[in-house]
C-alpha cells in the first residue's frame, strides 16, 4: 500500500507541477492593469475549486455552508462591479442578460409560492456583473489571466492538502470505480466533485495557454489529474470537452474562417439533450438512467415551466428515487426546473452570449466556453443556472466573457487565435485627428478605435 500511496502522490504533485508551469507560460498581468473583472475570475474559480474540496472525507460543513464558499466571494467582487459601474453612470444591459432575468423571473415565481429564494437569489448574484455590465464591457485578457490564476491556485492547493491530511486526500477506491494507480484523490468516491472541476478547468485551460506544446502539456497534466478523482464522468466529460475544443482550434487555424467554435456548441447542446433519451432501462449510465426516467416523466405533467429550482432537492424520497443533489444532466435539470421556458430562456441566453462580442475570436471564445459547461453537465450537473451546483465559476465565466469588447491577445500583442502567418501583418497606427480619422481608418484594413485587428475574421 505505502508504495501504491507514494505512486498516487508523485503523480498527483507532477501533474499539478505541469499544468501550473502551462498556465504560468501565458503570462500575467502586472498590479497596475488588474482590473475588478481579474479579481473576479480569479476568485470565482479558486473559490468554486477549493468548494469541491469540502466532500472530501476530513471536511464538515452545512449545505448552506458550502453554498456560500462556493459562490459569495465571486458574487461579492461581482456587486462591486456592478455598483461601481451604475454610480459611475455607464451601464448595460448584457448580451444574453433579457432571456435570463427571464428565466429567473419564473423561478421566482415558484420562490413566491414557497420554495426557499435562497439557492436562486445566490445564483442571480453569480451572473449579476454580466447582466449589468459596464458600458466600456469586460477585458477578456483581464478575465482569461484571472481565470489562470484561479485555476493555477486550486492546483497547487490540491497537493498542499495532500501534505496536511495525507490519508484523506489519497485513499482507498470505491469499489466500481478506480483509477489507474490503483488508489483515489478524494478516498471512496468523495472526489467526484473535485473531478468535474478538473475537468472543466483542464477543458478551459487549452482556451487560456497558447502553443501546441503548451496545452498538450495542459492536455496530459489535466488527464492524469482527473483520472486520479476516480470519476467516470469526470473522465468522460474531459476526454469529450477537451476533444471539441482541441479540434476546434486545430480546424481553425487551418481554416480560419469557418465557424468552427459554434459548430462544436452545437454538437456539445445535442449531445447534452439526446444523452437522456437514450434509454429506458433505469440501470443504465451506473443508475442515472432511473433520474433521466423520473425527470422526463415529471416535464410531462408540468411542460410549459417546471416545478422551480429547488424542486428536485427538495423531494423526501418518498417516490423512491434517490434524488441527490440534481438530475445529473443540464438538460433534464433545466427541464424539471422550469420547463419549457427554461430551456428556451437558456439557450437563448447562450445563443446571444455567443454573438456578444465584437470578434470572431472573441466569439468563439464564449462558444467554446459554452461547449465545456454544457460537456461537463452531460451525467453531472456541474454548472447552471437556478441553483449553486459543483462549481458555479463556469456558467458564470461564459456570460462574462460575452460582454468583452478587445481580441485576446499573447504578451507580445498578436491575436490570441491568430495563425502564426497571420501574425506581423497588421500594425497600429499613430494618432488620428479628427479631420482625418476616417480617411485614415479606411486606408488601414481591419483598423477598429485605435486596436491592431486583422479584417478576416478568425475561427
């Protein structure tokens, strides 16, 4: 055992050293150019990570408990936000933010009819500072640095609690599932939320780190990490989001002017729709299939808007389904919560989202983003809207990174999703004067307020 414990650790401390050397490759941002949108990632995926670390066994914690350690910092740094920006006197409605106050307002309803307001009011909290925004919007440099920090701090946090409670971080397995050391990170099944974060965040890590070498090292980093969860749909959430967003980039940079971020959302929101309709047989997907099941039969006694965020949860057992803490699935989830208008509020919201900004790298930045929340809630819930599930920074850092208005860019200033050719071809010009700002402007191609952008559209 003692030999199969130290082959667990030096993987679990190699792997973080990996994905933490990727993330720093990118760069940071120096004090003076972090604005509130860095804090704010940053702190919502630290917060959202470490959150997942309270199922393991050593952790006691209310639900209520979980829930604000989860959510409250980002929902914190997020009403500043927003409260500066509405006295600053320059605010927005954001893109996607109509469809969902839609889709809060008929949860709210249901909160009027005696369901606690609690779990939605906190979720509102989360998506408050890109439903409000700023009228200069968000800096998605800013946002993707920050979200690199707060991953880069969950993954060194991981090993450190390994050092302080050794036996409790890397243990025993649960009987049906193991990982390929032989031992678990989070003892007998108690990683599994840890595991839908890594799985998410290593998805999201190939968005945040440029170079082929680079995210291959985020890609093998991320794998062995996940894999030491002991989760299978933490490891099968990974493998598919992680191939949709690699494929993505490899199809664009060879044919940049395709879509191929949003074609790949399209194929993430199918696969999280149909994976429920699948089967019939209640064993199916490790017993998943009985909630599949249960929750469709319940959207048809109650289509049009569902029974309200806290339904679900809320069930005694008394019908004999073992409910936990959701469906296990977006889809049915958005289903039994609010019906019909939630899925259509949802997935307008996202539509939406994705032509929020101003690039199409900026674009297929969100849908890609998109892609993951939705590949890692195909047989868990791990973000939505509604309620705090496992790690809410995901949804969250979607509708924020919709109401960005620059190209991402490497420290060097090229386009983040630029191919290499491309790179070197545009230039900024000088200062424009009044009389000659547009004659200038038309004389460079793809010039956009004073910002070196390139005129083909990049996938």
């Amino acid at each position: 055992m003692g030999v199969a414990v130290t082959s667990a650790a030096i993987a679990l401390v190699a792997a973080a050293a990996v994905w933490l050397l990727a993330l720093a490759s990118a760069g940071r941002q120096r004090g003076a150019n972090r604005p509130i949108e860095f804090w704010w990632a940053a702190a919502a995926f630290f917060t959202s990570g470490v959150g997942t670390l309270v199922t393991f066994s050593f952790v006691t914690m209310s639900a209520n408990e979980v829930v604000f350690t989860r959510a409250l910092p980002m929902a914190v740094i997020g009403g500043v936000s927003t409260v500066a920006a509405i006295l600053r006197g320059g605010v927005r409605l954001g893109h996607g933010a109509v469809p969902l106050l839609l889709l809060f307002a008929t949860f709210g309803v249901f909160a009027a009819t005696g369901q606690s307001p609690l779990m939605p009011l906190v979720s509102l909290a989360t998506l408050l500072p890109a439903i409000i925004v700023p009228a200069r919007g968000f800096s998605l440099d800013a946002l993707r640095a920050g979200a690199r920090t707060g991953v880069g701090s969950v993954v060194i946090a991981v090993p450190v609690v390994y050092a302080w409670k050794p036996t409790d971080v890397i243990g025993a397995c649960r009987l049906d599932k193991c990982s390929a050391w032989g031992l678990a990170l989070g003892a007998e099944g108690t990683g599994n939320a840890l595991g839908m974060y890594l799985a998410g965040a290593g998805a999201l890590s190939l968005l945040l780190v440029t170079g082929a070498l680079t995210r291959l090292a985020v890609l093998a980093s991320a794998l062995v990490l996940v894999d030491l969860t002991a989760s299978r749909s933490a490891l099968i959430s990974f493998v598919v989001a992680a191939g949709v967003v690699l494929l993505g980039q490899v199809l664009a940079a060879k044919f940049p002017s395709k879509p191929w971020a949003q074609l790949g959302l399209a194929f993430s929101a199918v696969a999280v729709a149909v994976l429920p309709l699948t089967t019939n047989d209640p064993a199916s997907y490790t017993g998943r299939a009985e909630l599949w099941i249960y929750a469709r039969e319940l959207f048809w006694q109650s289509p049009l808007a569902g029974y309200g965020p806290s339904f679900w949860v809320g069930g005694n057992g008394s019908d004999g389904i073992d409910r936990n803490y959701s469906t296990h699935n977006l889809f049915t989830e958005l289903l039994v919560s609010g019906g019909v208008l939630a899925v259509l509020s949802f997935a307008a919201a996202v539509v939406l989202a994705v032509r929020g900004p101003r690039t199409q790298v900026g674009s297929a930045h969100v849908a890609a983003t998109a892609s993951i929340v939705m590949l890692i809630s195909l047989s868990e819930v791990t973000s939505g809207p509604g309620r705090i599930y496992l790690a809410p920074c995901f949804l969250a850092y979607l509708f924020m990174a919709a109401q960005t208005t620059q190209t991402p860019s490497t420290g060097r200033g090229a386009p983040e999703e630029c191919p290499p050719q491309s790179r070197g071809k545009y230039r900024r010009v000088g200062p424009l004067s009044r009389t000659s700002s547009r004659r200038r402007l038309a004389e460079v191609p793809g010039q956009l307020d004073g910002a070196a952008t390139p005129t083909r559209r990049m996938g």
